[in-house]
C-alpha cells in the first residue's frame, strides 16, 4: 500500500466550498424537494416522470444495492445536503447515518434536519477515523473530486486505491459498497474544457473506468456496472429549465446568484453526457 505521505489527494476544503457555499437557497430554488444535486435515474420509470421521481428512483437504487435495511448504520461519502440519508432512514429503516461532507452550508443543513439518527461530519474522507465499523457505504457523486488534474495516472490511482482500502476498513473487511461517479467516456482529460476546470469545479479530476477497476481489485468484488450518462444529460436539462423558471419567478436573482456561470456549466454538461465524452458510472461493489 502506498503510504500516506506519498498520496496528495483532490477535494480541498477550499475548492468544494467554491462550488457547495454558494447559497442553501440558490440550490433549493431548481434542486427536487429532497435536495439531490446528482443524476437522477429513470430506469424503470415511465418516459416522462418527473424529476422527483427519478431522484427518488435513484436513491432507492443505491439503498438497494447495499441491502441497506432495518438495524443497519451506513455512511454516506459525500453526502449533499442529507437526500441520501433521510431516504435511508425513512423509506429503509436505517438504524443510523453519518454523512461526510466538506461543505459548512451542508452540514448546517443537515443539522437542522431534528434526526437524531442523522448525524454529519465536516470531513475529508482520507482525514475520517469512525469510532465503529458500518455495515455498508455509499458515495454519490464525491469520487470526482478525490484526484486532482496534475497527478500522473499511477497517483490517481494511488489516491483511489487509499479510498477503496478505507471503505473495506471501515466495514471491518466485509460488506456492501455502491458508488455513483461521472468519468471520462470519449473525452480524453488533455480535451477537458478549462471553465468546467477552473470556475466550476476547480482542483477536481474524473476517473476513467480502468482507474476504478485497478484501484479495486483485490479490494472489492463488482457485482454491477451500469453507465447512464444519459440520465445525467436529461437531469441536467433539467435543472437548467427550473433555473431559468426561477429566476423568471423571482426566486433567483442573477445580481446575486451566479446564474449565467450555473447555467452554462449546465447546458454544457448535458452535451458533453448526450455526446458520450462523459459518462455517469453506477457500480456495486462486494468485498466477498
């Protein structure tokens, strides 16, 4: 294993705030009610459901992939502003989250939610010691940010490997791992485009396939790989329209709230998931 002074990893504190802190109430303004700022999942739905369902849909796919049910304490890498772990508590009977988190906006959010069976960290996963093992992990939408663009392909692998050997520690070596990423489809990172890199999310890196698979091994099993970049286009399309519709409704005010910057970045996004450069991995992972 490669030691820790030898690993710099991505995800600053300082670059996550850069795009989480900008504002509870700009994200609930083109957000779903349940505050899910990652791709939503129409599998199994019908064609023209709507947002909240398919964010609902994708939650309850990630709860399922780990088994999570009665009893059961999970954490949540990444964990947003709680979506994950209040669907785990309500829908699944989940004993106990903890939710790990580098944004402040975040983790006040998450406090304010009066669950005593919710608890938030402001933590960098690498820096995140739990005082008892989890019975199964989940991470939507973090591992981008675990790399940065200046490592070399075997640092980047390194960085991803540590992440995979805590997860596998903090289950005691034995239990359920679903993870959600965007990585690079067609696109090579040289092709990466430097307003997503440095205004949006800045120190942040995509993972390839081959990266996840290679960190992994001998780690965990897959047990499922799914690439639905095309529910990340849709979810994005999206959440374009409910910000145009704020801010015609008054909600958003563009002299305030970045506006042209997010809705950029968002018409942006979805091209680059409808043209395959990116895609939206879903991967279940088993230490046995």
């Amino acid at each position: 294993m490669i030691q820790d002074e030898q690993i710099e990893f991505g995800g600053s504190a300082a670059a996550i705030r850069h795009h989480y802190d900008v504002g509870n109430d700009f994200y609930s303004a083109w957000l779903d009610p349940s505050m899910t700022y990652s791709s939503a999942m129409w599998d199994g739905l019908s064609k023209d459901a709507p947002l909240e369902e398919a964010q609902q849909r994708k939650l309850d796919y990630h709860a399922q992939s780990v088994g999570a049910g009665e009893g059961m304490r999970i954490l949540d890498v990444g964990c947003g502003w709680g979506g994950m772990m209040r669907n785990l508590r309500r829908t699944h009977g989940v004993a106990e989250c903890v939710g790990l988190t580098l944004s402040e906006e975040q983790l006040a959010y998450i406090r304010q939610l009066g669950d005593p069976g919710i608890g938030a960290v402001l933590s960098n996963w690498h820096d995140y010691r739990p005082d008892r093992p989890f019975d199964a992990i989940i991470s939507v939408g973090a591992f981008e940010h675990f790399a940065h663009p200046q490592q070399s392909v075997e640092e980047r692998r390194g960085v991803y490997r540590e992440f995979f050997q805590a997860c596998r520690d903090w289950m005691a070596g034995k239990g359920r791992l679903s993870l959600q990423t965007i990585a690079y489809g067609r696109m090579s990172p040289e092709d990466a485009n430097p307003f997503i890199a440095n205004e949006i999310f800045p120190a942040a890196e995509l993972p390839t396939l081959e990266d996840i698979v290679v960190a992994s091994k001998g780690l965990f099993r897959i047990e499922r790989l799914r690439d639905d970049g095309l529910d990340y286009a849709r979810t994005c399309e999206m959440w374009s329209n409910r910000l145009r519709g704020a801010v015609r409704g008054g909600v958003v005010d563009p002299a305030i709230h970045p506006v042209e910057k997010y809705s950029r970045y968002l018409r942006m996004s979805a091209a680059g998931f409808r043209m395959r450069k990116i895609g939206l991995l879903r991967i279940a992972f088993a230490t046995e």
